[in-house]
C-alpha cells in the first residue's frame, strides 16, 4: 500500500480532517458513555469503586505510558496505514466490549482500544502536518476540538436515549463499534497522503533522534504537567458523577446526560473563538489562565446543585473553559526548527500527560470513595485540579508566539 500524492490540498485537506476527526469521534463515543452505561454494567458484571475507576482510565492507560515511544516507532511509517490498522482493529475491540462475559475481558478490550487509539495520534499529527500550511494548524486543530465539543455532548445526551431504544448497554457499545468500523472502511477508501517537497525536505534534515525534542523544549514540560488537572476532573466526573447525582437527588440519566454534555458542547465554540483570540491577540497566556480558575469552580458548582437552569449554566462554563485546548496542542507544530518526526513525538508527549490526567483521575477518585465512603468529597477534591491549566498560563515566558504563547528558540 503505498501512498497517493496527487491530490491538490486546497480542497481535499478538510476531506482528510473529516476522517481523522471521525476516527476522534469513535473514541469520544466510547470514553464519554461509560459514566452513564455504568449502572446498567454494575446489573451484569460485579465492580468496585476503584475497579471502575481503572475501567474508565483504561481507554487512555497506553497513551499515557507509551505514548512517546509509539510516536518515535510509528512515525518512520506510512501515517495512511497506521490510522488504517488501527481503525479497523479498534472497531473489533469495541465489539469485543460489547460481548465482554466479565470485567477482565472487558477491561483488556478497553485497554486494547486504547492502544490503537494511542498509534493514531502520530499518524494523525504527521498528516495534519502534510496537508495543512503552518498558518492553519491552529484552525484545523481549533475544527478538530468543534467537532469533538458535538460528538462528546451528542454522546453524554443521547446515550440514554439509545440504550432505551436498544434494549441495553451491549447494543449501545455494539452500535458505537459500527460506527468505527464504517469510519475506518471510509478511511481505507479515502485516505491519501500528501508528500510535499517542503514535507520531504523536513524528514531529510532529521540528524537527531525524534525523542530530542522532547528534551530540548522547556514549553513542552510546562504544558505536559499543567494538562494533567483538566483531564483528572474531567473524566472523573464522567465515571462517578451520573450515578452521584441520581443517587443523591434523584435526577434522571437522561438530565444528567444533557447536563454532562454541555461540558463538551461549549468547548466546541470557545476552541475556535479562543485560538482565534490568541493567535490575533496574544492573549492565550491569560485564556489558559482563566480557564483553569473557571474549570475548577463550575466544576464544583456541578456537585451542589440540582436545578436544572444552574446545572446547565454550569455544564456550559465547564465546557467553555476547554477552549484553551487548541492553543496548547498547537504549541508543538510552533517551535522553531523543529522537524516533522519531531512534531509527532512532542504532539504525542502533551497528549500522553493529558491521558495521564485522565488514568489518575478517576483511580485516584475510586479509592478516595473507597478510603473515605464519600462519593461528594472525592469529587470536590478533585476539582482543585483545573488550576494546573492556569499554571501553564502564568508560568509561560512573556514572550510570544503565533498562539500568544511562548516558543523557545531552537
């Protein structure tokens, strides 16, 4: 299989977004179901707290531990492939889920989902790199996070609704491995490469090992350990918070859906007002920093209400401070000097610590329920987290750059 070059990038660059954020799209279906697909599992297979926990921090446990040394292998091959092995071979693992008879079988087919999902990410960040000019990698990213926004709320509102209809949580992770197996079929049907001169000429340069980047960048560090508060909260919220609110106000799932997927929803507007406002304005530094502060105290105002109007302007907030995520997973495609292969592996190493937030959140939760019998203390806890993300804001240089964020100089 070998790649295709003839195909003019004006047009067919947002083509090739589109299939790279459905593939997105399967993994957001699977990761932000589970909160809600959980009291219908705990029906049919025995968890405690903490194994939940590990359950939901399971989908993201490769790409926070193997992320960068998949990122140094993976990016020596063609990227059309590797997002194509893994699309299809991701797809029977969601099915594999759906058949799962126990926890381990489906803890393993989780973790191995995980792991394709892990091999995308390189291929996904050489590809922007081949078709998108340097001027509009922080659009592309901005669309990316606006599409993910819509498929992380449709997936928290509808879910309900579509285990009703299906008669079960197995139906509704069956329809969901349907949707990544169609999504990699179009991916082998569609899917090019685009190998420019200028691409080329980048992978020639390359004297160093990929993995210097990530050494080299100070930024990088900075950006990799503020990330890990948003993801924390985040996805624990999404594993114990629908059943907390049902249990201790008596909310209906599909409420708490609705309520849970504005946390995405908003993100989708604020991505691309955001790194609009940052790349024109400079001003990502200050985005980053109000953001954490919002994400904490909207988040927290999520546990102690259960009027729906507060909740939804609360979910909105929540959702709305994500907008800071383009203006970070841009940063490495905005350092000087730095080469494609490089890009891949320092893209992946921020997203590995973003993972490493979401597989230390709700473990660490699980066993704060366990150690103190409270499900609302280990929340409240948690929610201390976002302030990470105003770290990154107040601890980056004054300096900036395209994002109104600072580079260092190679």
């Amino acid at each position: 299989m070998v790649a295709r070059t003839e195909v003019s990038a004006p047009r067919y660059r947002w083509v090739i977004l589109g299939l790279l954020s459905g593939h997105m799209v399967s993994g957001t279906l699977l990761g932000v179901s589970l909160g809600l697909l959980l009291p219908a599992m705990l029906q049919d297979i025995a968890m405690t707290p903490v194994q939940q926990g590990w359950l939901s921090s399971s989908l993201r446990l490769g790409m926070a531990v193997l992320s960068v040394p998949a990122a140094w292998w993976l990016s020596r091959y063609h990227p059309r492939v590797v997002v194509l092995v893994a699309g299809l071979v991701g797809a029977f693992l969601v099915f594999g889920q759906a058949a799962a008879p126990g926890y381990l079988v489906l803890l393993a087919a989780r973790t191995g989902y995980g792991l394709m999902s892990l091999a995308n990410q390189p291929a996904r960040t050489l590809l922007i790199r081949q078709w998108f000019p340097a001027r509009d990698i922080a659009l592309a990213n901005g669309i990316s996070i606006f599409v993910i926004g819509v498929a992380e709320f449709g997936a928290a509102a509808f879910t309900p609704y579509l285990m009703a209809l299906l008669g079960g949580w197995r139906p509704t992770l069956a329809a969901m491995g349907v949707w990544a197996l169609a999504v990699a079929l179009l991916w082998l049907a569609l899917g090019r490469e685009r190998l420019t001169d200028d691409y080329r000429s980048g992978l020639a340069a390359l004297e160093r090992p990929p993995i210097w980047s990530v050494f080299h960048y100070r930024e990088l560090w900075l950006v990799a350990a503020g990330g890990l508060g948003g993801p924390a909260v985040w996805w624990t919220f999404g594993t114990f918070w629908p059943a907390y609110m049902q249990q201790t106000y008596g909310l209906p799932l599909t409420t708490l859906g609705f309520v849970f997927g504005l946390t995405s929803l908003g993100m989708a507007p604020a991505g691309l007002l955001f790194g609009y406002l940052a790349s024109r304005f400079g001003v990502g530094r200050w985005i980053l920093a109000g953001c954490g502060v919002v994400m904490a105290v909207c988040s927290l105002a999520l546990l102690l209400t259960d009027a729906f109007p507060l909740l939804v302007l609360a979910g909105l907030l929540v959702g709305f401070s994500w907008g800071f995520v383009p203006i970070v997973t841009t940063i490495p495609f905005e350092l000087p000097g730095i080469t494609p292969r490089e890009v891949a592996v320092a893209a992946s190493f921020v997203s590995s610590m973003f993972a490493l937030g979401g597989v230390i959140g709700p473990v660490v939760a699980g066993a704060l329920v366990e150690l103190t019998g409270s499900t609302f203390l280990a929340l409240a806890l948690m929610c201390l987290g976002p302030l990470s993300i105003s770290a990154i804001g107040l601890g980056l240089p004054q300096r900036q750059a395209a994002l109104g964020v600072a580079v260092k100089e190679a």
